[in-house]
C-alpha cells in the first residue's frame, strides 16, 4: 500500500509531557536524578567531549560579559566547517527555537507534515489557528519510508506572491521533513530530498528539512544545497550527536533575506549562551570525538538489534541512534519499566503511530544491557 495524504483533524497529536523528564521521575520514585537511565532522548552516550569541557572551564571567568547577540564567531566557524556562506547562517537556542519561529514569520497558510515524525512540527504550526495541516501519511507495511513522488504531487502551491522577497508578509505554503525521520530512524537519500527541494522551489512552497540526528549519517545532508534553492530550509541540532542538549545550541541554514526577517521578528535577547556559543565552536574541531561516536553507534547498534531479534521484538531499522520498536502491550511495557527508574518513549500519542510502539535511545553498553535484560523480564513473564 502506497502513503497517502489526509486533511487535518480536530485532534492534536503531542507526546506525553513526562516522556522526556528526568526530574519528574525522580522525584515520584525518590530516586536520584543521575540514577534514572533515560531511553526517551537521544543523546549521544559518550556525554560531552573532553575537549569541550576543558574550552568551557578557560571560559568559565568571562560569564560577565553579554554573548555575542549575532554568534559571529560560532557563524564563520559553521560557514568554513561547511563551506557555505556565513549569511545564511542563524544560530539559535537548539533548532526548535528556529523551528517555531519559521511559521510565525513566514505566516503559511497551508503545510505539509509527513505521519509519523517529529509533533513539534505540529506544534509549532498550531501557534497559528489560520494555518490549514494536511498529513502525508507513512505506512507501516512500507517500512515508513516516504515516496518522494508521492510527497511532490502531496505538496501544496506557493501562489503567485513574491515569496522570495524581503518584505513579503503574504501567507505561503511549507512542508516539512525530518531526515532521519524521528521516530522511525528512516533515512531518504540526499538525492531524494533534493529532487523534493527542486519541487518546492518549482511550487514556491518552503521545504523545511529538520536534519538534528543528521551527524549520525552526515552523507545525506542537503546543507550545500541551500545555497542554490530559495524555498530550501535546512535545520540542525547540537544537542543529539554532541551531547550538548543542556546548553541549548542549534542552527539553520536559510536564504539571505530570511535570515534577516528571521533576526528582525526575535524577542530581544534570545540569543544563544555564551558558553553554548564556545562548546559549538571546540565541538565542530573534534574530530577524535566523532570517530569515536560512529565506532560505539555501530556497535551497541549490532548488540541491541541482536537482542531485539533473541527476543522476538520487531524494530524498524534505523539511521540514527534511536529505535522504533513494535511491540505488543507496548503502553503497559513502558509504564512497567518507568516504575524501574528507565524512561522509554510511549509513542501512544505519536500520529501514525499508537500503542504497539516504543522508541528507545541507543546508550552505552552497560545501560543498553540493563533494558534488555529488563524487557527480557518482563516479556517472559507475560
């Protein structure tokens, strides 16, 4: 069966508050923070680079001193580790701020959202009532894998207004993309992604590709194509691959005028820390530290695929460092196991989705050996 596309509904799809809280957790079991293990966040399991903790401490005596407002630094250093121009950079508050400042600015009246991925997209769409949300939907049978054919004639029209203009304010049409998909893990090949652009720009409709987990496969990043596509939006995220999601660092690559419409519509001050803005800065060098990630990805990725299929748990393959598992009483499960002081992602409320999945992070070794174990227990017990 092929994906399809639907119109909006009355319902509003977003995960559990408390999926992602350690601290609320904590506090019901009476356990300490640092002994929750947490599935739900997909954060690399090598914490922060050495290298970056060092940077951070030299820089510790200059927190007197506002951060640099425009990240300049920080914007040539991604400008040269990319080799794109620096104005087309915009650095943010982890990508979400940038997410959720997009629709507010560029005002679309129509958008196109694939099911399953990402509910901020959602969310951040609903902040504007007039916006109308078609669903592309990914089916299960398919492996969720996204048709770009089916995705291209799914895309709404941009209109005849001037959207490639500084000053428009006129309502336009968007789509999103997550590649990888979050939650399935599926990758759509750079080749892919930018005939979808090629399109969008044909239709003048944004195509908005959320690349956070993107470091994990960095050979599918359409970032160097941006620069030749007006309606191509490219976001990223340090907080997965660098470990760096306390901080608060993100980035997006945009056309020129809207960077500068983007900077102008900004609360005062929402600027990025200053000690974001240097964790950034040593992390892009390091390059001992992404080695090493693609090593241990690549082997606890083998462990815990080797143990999903010893214990009979379906899982989607996966690009990045999460899992989508499919598992029978898969509410129940999590639930069980949160009593266990583990957090996994209950995709229940995941549009697309439902209650026969689970999301998992890959972890270190010993942390992924305990949920095993753990869901060894549990399903043998049944």
């Amino acid at each position: 069966m092929q994906s399809t596309m639907t119109e909006e509904s009355t319902d509003i799809h977003y995960p559990s508050e408390d999926a992602e809280n350690i601290y609320r957790l904590a506090a019901e079991l009476k356990m300490q923070e640092r002994r929750i293990i947490d599935f739900s966040v997909s954060v690399n399991p090598l914490g922060v680079s050495k290298k970056v903790k060092a940077d951070l401490r030299k820089h510790l005596k200059y927190l007197h001193n506002y951060p640099d407002p425009e990240a300049e630094r920080l914007q040539k250093r991604l400008a040269q580790y990319f080799a794109i121009d620096p104005e087309t950079i915009l650095c943010g508050n982890g990508s979400t701020e940038l997410l959720y400042l997009i629709p507010r600015v560029l005002n679309p009246a129509h958008v196109l959202i694939p099911a399953p991925t990402c509910p901020e997209y959602e969310r951040a769409c609903r902040m504007r009532s007039e916006t109308r949300i078609s669903y592309f939907e990914l089916k299960e049978e398919d492996g969720f894998h996204l048709d770009a054919n089916r995705f291209i004639d799914a895309m709404p029209e941009g209109g005849n207004s001037e959207l490639n203009t500084p000053n428009t304010s006129s309502p336009c049409a968007m789509a999103f993309l997550c590649n990888p998909n979050n939650p399935t893990g599926r990758l759509l090949g750079r080749h892919e992604i930018v005939k979808i652009g090629d399109a969008a720009r044909n239709r003048r409709c944004y195509l908005v590709v959320d690349e956070a987990f993107i470091d994990f496969c960095p050979d599918g990043s359409v970032i160097k194509d941006a620069a030749g596509n007006p309606f191509l939006i490219v976001l990223r995220s340090m907080s997965h691959f660098y470990s760096l999601a306390g901080l608060r660092i993100g980035y997006g690559i945009f056309p020129q005028h809207l960077v500068r419409r983007l900077r102008a519509h900004r609360e005062p001050w929402t600027v990025v820390n200053s000690l974001a803005q240097r964790a950034a800065l040593t992390a892009l060098k390091d390059k001992g530290y992404r080695k090493e990630t693609m090593v241990l990805m690549a082997e606890e990725k083998r462990f815990i695929e080797k143990h999903c299929r010893k214990l009979g748990i379906e899982f989607i393959p996966s690009a990045a460092n999460y899992y989508l598992l499919k598992m029978r009483n898969a509410g129940e499960i999590a639930r069980t196991l949160k009593k266990r002081g583990i957090l996994v992602r209950d995709c229940t409320d995941v549009k697309g989705l439902g209650n026969p999945y689970l999301g998992i992070a890959v972890k270190s070794h010993r942390e992924n050996a305990v949920l095993m174990r753990e869901l060894a227990g549990i399903l043998n017990n049944r």
